[in-house]
C-alpha cells in the first residue's frame, strides 16, 4: 500500500467551549501500521504480542494531563465511516498506561492474540468529567507468530523391559515438522490402549529428555511401573511458540514376571505321624538294596 496523507479532525469537549486539534495523520503502508490522535502505531515484538504506541494528548484539547485512555482492537477494519458500530464490536484492550503530559510518547503491549493476524487498533482519551474525544486513527498490524508444529512421532518403540520399567527409542522430530529443534516431550503411559480421546487421562512421566535436533535417536527409561502388566506408551511434543504435535504410535510394553513365591515360614512335622527311628528307616533301606540285587 503506497503512503499517503490525510488530515484528520480530534475533538476534545468540555463544558462551554469545544476546541478543534488538526492532525496529520501519516498512513504507513509498508508497516501496515496508521499514526493516531498524535501517532498511534503498532509494531510486533514477538509472537502473539502487539505493541502500539501514540503522543499523549491533553486534558483540554492539548493542554494539561487528560485521565484515561481506552484502547480497543478487532479483526475487521471499520466499513465506510461507521466507527461508532466498531467501536462497540471491538474488545477493549487492559493493562493502558495513565496518561502522561502533552507530547509524551504513552505505550502499550496487547498480549494473547492470534500469531498471523491482522488487528486494528482505536483510541480514544478521557479527561476527569469524563469527557471523551473522537476515535483516533485506525492503527492496522498482522501479528508474526509460527503456526507449524513438530512433526509427529512415527517409529516410538520398545527397545527392553525389567519389572518396573521400559525403555523406549524415537526419532526426534524437528521445531516446525521435521527442521530444527523442539523443546520439549510428553510422554504418558496407561493400561489401556492410548488415543487422542484418552490422553488426558493417562499417566504423564516426569524427567523426560530434552529435544534434540530433527532426525537424531533419543531413548527415555519409563519407572514405576508394576511387573507382569501391559502398557500402551505414547508422546506428543510441542515447539517453543507451543505448538503441539500430534500423537505418536503406540507400542505395548509388557513387563515380566519377576515376583517370586514367598518362602514357606510354616513348615512342621505332622504330629499324627509318630517319631521316626533313624536306625530302623537305614535297615530298610538295606534290605531294599539287597532284594535289588
């Protein structure tokens, strides 16, 4: 959009006397971005984030120090002249500074909006009564932001088993699909076979590895576990601008059986059995011997 001028009228009224402020409003296309009610303008300092800036005004016109502001943003430009219906349609925006003397450059960050959007932004000013003045130009910025998630986990394997654990082995997937690197895993186990619907519900592990860069092998030792009893493993992992993956496969993991039988603690004579006569049971046994013969 090419730059162009226009001037613009701010009002400021109070009781008996109602002075006019003439602006000029310089419209930056290549920032996508308007000068307000003495330059308002918004600039993107990281994701989801929206700073806009403006030259405080006055109490009286553009004398003295006015009492509040009220900032509001929406996502569809004001249609024709009809600022009033966009203005009521519009959210207001918090955390506004109070206003500062004629001149000062006042700010604002406008956090939790949606990365590669485009908002527009109006002001407006209140004095003590409270008088408010006109709207202030439209302040126009599309939010930067990265909306590519890392790429999903598809080779999540068992690779071994003790009573109380598995081990498991992944490719690591990248920051934006498969370039780069991500931040951080989430891996959860459950007795039950894990889906998207039930992965609120199964059990996340604690102490899991950080990423590592797109395409290298990571393994990771799940404990806790409770011999002779199958379970379904799974991750997701999730970029620094919070983007999630999806889920990966699911392998099983059984672990085996090593719980032995108690040791018997109890063991006694049959007291109706009688006493047994160790010379008699060896005569026996030579006789069984010489028979054999």
């Amino acid at each position: 959009m090419p730059i162009t001028q226009r001037i613009v009228a701010f009002r400021s009224r109070r009781s008996g006397h109602a002075p006019t402020h003439t602006l000029l409003v310089a419209i930056l296309g290549a920032l996508g971005a308007l000068i307000s009610p003495h330059a308002a303008l918004a600039q993107t300092p990281a994701d989801s984030t929206v700073t806009v800036r403006w030259t405080a005004t006055g109490d009286d016109g553009s004398t003295g120090t006015a009492t509040s502001y009220n900032l509001r943003y929406r996502t569809v430009g004001v249609v024709g002249t009809d600022t009033l219906s966009w203005w009521n349609a519009a959210t207001s925006a918090t955390g506004l500074p109070i206003p500062h003397a004629p001149g000062t450059t006042d700010s604002v960050s406008v956090r939790g909006l949606i990365p590669l959007t485009t908002y527009y932004f109006v002001i407006r000013v209140a004095d003590e009564v409270p008088n408010w003045s006109g709207f202030s130009n439209l302040a126009v910025k599309t939010t930067s932001g990265d909306l590519t998630a890392p790429a999903t986990v598809a080779d999540l394997t068992v690779t071994a088993t003790t009573g109380t654990s598995a081990t498991i082995r992944w490719t690591a997937p990248g920051d934006d699909g498969t370039t780069g690197t991500a931040t951080s895993y989430d891996i959860r186990y459950s007795t039950s076979a894990i889906t998207t619907g039930n992965w609120a519900t199964a059990t996340a592990v604690t102490g899991e590895p950080a990423p590592t860069a797109a395409g290298t092998q990571q393994t990771f030792t799940v404990g806790g576990l409770t011999p002779s009893r199958t379970y379904y493993i799974g991750i997701k992992t999730t970029d620094d601008a919070g983007n999630v993956s999806g889920l990966s496969n699911i392998p099983a993991a059984t672990t085996p059986d090593t719980v032995p039988p108690a040791p018997v603690r109890d063991l006694s004579m049959d007291p109706d059995s009688g006493a047994v006569d160790p010379i008699v049971v060896a005569s026996l046994n030579e006789r069984v011997a010489s028979d054999a013969l």
